[in-house]
C-alpha cells in the first residue's frame, strides 16, 4: 500500500511541474496581451529552457509572439529588451511549425507570422526610401523567410529585393532574385530590363539578349523591353539594328521625343544626315524646347561645315578661288546650324559647348556684334 502511495504522490508531482510550467507559457500569453512585454519575456523564456515545455509548439508560438512584440516596437524601453528579437521571434515560429506536426495552429500561426512579414515589409519600405538599401535588402529578405514560415511566396516582397538590390548595387542578390522572379512567371516587364542590365554590366551581352527575347516574347507590345534592347545594341554599336527596333518602339509611342532624338542619334552615327535631321525636326515637332534635338540638329551642319574648313585649310596657297567657294559653302552650314544653337542657348546659356560653337559660327560669318555680345555674358 506505501509503494501505491509513493506512485501516486510521484505522478501528482510530476503533474504539478507540468502545469506550473505550461502556467509559464500561459501567463506569459496573458502578460503579452496585456502590454506587459518584459513579464512576458521572461515568463516564455523560462518555459522554453524547462524540458517539460521546450517540445511544445504552443510554447514556440507564443515566444515567437513575445520577441516579435520586442522587435517591431516603437517603444525604446521595450525594444530595448533584446536586441536579435526578430530573429528570435523566427526561430520560435519555426520551431512551433516544426512541432505542430497535425497543424491544430496554423490559423493562430499564419496570422502572427504575416503580422511580422508586414512589419518586416515596412521597415524594408522605410529603408528604401532611405536609400539604405543594404538595410532595406535585409528586412525585405527577413520578410520573405517569415512568409516561407507558414509556405507563403510573396513575389511582391522579392521583387523588392531585386530591385533594393539593384538601386543598391548589389548585382549578385539581384540578379539571383530577378532570376527566381522569371522563374516563377512574375508579371511585371521590368523584371526582364533589370535582369539584362545586370548582364550588361557584366558584358554579358548574349545573356543580355536573350533574357530579352524571353521578355519580348511575354510582352510583344511592352516599349521598356523594345528600349533596353536598343540599348544592348548601342552599347555594340550595332546601330542598323538600332534604327529598326527604334522605329518600331516610335510605333508604340509615337509621341515619345526621345525616341526621334535617339533615332536621329542613330542615323547620325552611320552617317546618313539626312535622315538625321528629319527625325531630329520630329523630335522638336513634339517638343520644341528639347535642348537635346535643337544641339544636336546644330551639330549634324556644324560638323559638314567644320569638315568644310578642314578641306578648305589643306587647299594649296595658289587655289584661291576653291579656297572661297568652299569656305563660303562651310558658312552657309554653319549659318543652317546657327539657329538651333540659338535656341539651345535660350534655354541653357551655360552649356560650355554650345558657347563654343556659337563663337566658332560669329566668328566664321563675321558677326562680329553677335560675338562681341556673347563674349561680354
């Protein structure tokens, strides 16, 4: 009878270190709700250590519930308590999905889990606009592992990753994640131009090409794609190829000045002036005050007539007359030329090399006033 007695009084004790301990986990709860952080903290931190209540999910849940209270707080005093409490708060979400082998808290789980996604999220936010973008990379990442908690992929939260890496840099994690974006047919054309800048970065340029051939091939009709390509090829100065994608860009937005001032840059390049100047009048069609197009309109009757000069400076002593007939056909370009750089002028009188292009045209045409005025700004 006195060994059923000593069983009975060891079964009750065993009980009882059982129930004060899930009595910790479970004030620790109350305390917490409560707004009592730092009872809560040490409360649950004591029935994680205690072997009676360290296998538990619950135990692991609402620690996590605890540190993530630590760490998302606005409050010093409370934040204060623990400086890694957001990664201890995923490591105790971790550990209580790993142990609620029948998901009998999942509901409870997702809800505090995606409470510190967004919070993590916001942080990541703040340090984007921030332009710490190190940081933002870090919270943006904390907030995708939280969401992988509980089997959630949030592409919104990667993308912003991508692209803190990017801004930030950090060519390695963006391409990683500009990769895994594609991948997972994210709907966003961008994704396609950051990844092949990177490439380009890299001089990768076959790379480049065919992540946007993917993405041309997704979204025929986006211009950002048509663009990025374009400039892939500028940057190997393939300007044939240049001048067809451009004309098909200036078909989706034929109100895009840009585009007739980079097709007229185009032409330029391969020494078709003609075609030049028209696509460089278009542009200012649009925009009349495109400092660009009127400058670089100068310079396509600046540069004949320059060549003009040289030409006319290599004739023998003897050839007088040619000497005048080309240097008077030099002047009648640099006379085309002059309003363009006017009117560029007007509208940025400090540019230096608008400066010395007027000065090279009074001087050449003998305007001598003009000159004098310009000289004395």
């Amino acid at each position: 009878m006195k060994k059923i007695t000593l069983i009975l009084v060891l079964m009750f004790s065993i009980s009882l270190i059982t129930t004060a301990q899930n009595g910790k986990r479970n004030s620790a709860k109350v305390n917490l709700d409560a707004g009592k952080i730092e009872k809560a903290k040490e409360l649950i931190d004591l029935a994680v250590a205690h072997e009676k209540t360290m296998n538990d999910a619950k135990t692991w849940l609402i620690y996590g519930e605890v540190y993530a209270e630590i760490g998302t707080s606005t409050d010093a005093a409370i934040a204060a308590l623990d400086s890694d409490a957001l990664a201890k708060a995923m490591e105790g979400f971790k550990k209580a999905a790993s142990l609620d082998e029948k998901n009998t808290l999942y509901l409870e789980m997702s809800t505090n889990v995606l409470k510190l996604a967004n919070s993590l999220y916001t942080k990541g936010i703040l340090a984007f606009e921030a332009e710490d973008f190190p940081q933002a990379i870090n919270w943006f990442d904390r907030a995708s592992e939280a969401n992988a908690t509980i089997d959630v992929v949030d592409t919104m939260t990667i993308y912003a990753t991508a692209l803190s890496a990017s801004n930030g840099g950090v060519d390695d994690v963006a391409k990683a994640k500009y990769t895994q974006l594609i991948e997972m047919d994210y709907n966003n054309p961008a994704i396609y131009s950051e990844l092949a800048n990177i490439y380009k970065k890299e001089d990768n340029f076959d790379k480049a090409e065919e992540v946007l051939g993917a993405g041309r091939e997704k979204y025929p009709e986006n211009n950002g794609i048509l663009i990025a390509e374009i400039n892939i090829l500028l940057g190997q100065g393939r300007f044939d190829e240049v001048i067809a994608k451009l004309k098909k860009s200036i078909e989706l937005e034929p109100e895009n000045a840009s585009l007739y001032l980079a097709l007229g840059d185009s032409y330029k390049e391969v020494k078709n002036n003609d075609e030049a100047i028209k696509y460089y009048l278009q542009a200012l069609e649009i925009n009349p005050d495109y400092f660009l197009a009127l400058y670089n309109l100068g310079v396509v009757y600046y540069s004949r007539a320059f060549d003009l000069n040289m030409e006319a400076n290599d004739l023998p002593f003897d050839a007088t007359e040619k000497y005048k007939a080309v240097m008077a056909e030099a002047n009648e370009y640099f006379l085309k030329g002059l309003p363009y750089f006017e009117r560029a002028y007007a509208i940025d009188s400090e540019d230096p090399d608008v400066i010395k292009a007027l000065r090279q045209i009074y001087t050449s045409t003998q305007q001598l006033d003009k000159l004098k005025e310009l000289n004395n700004k």
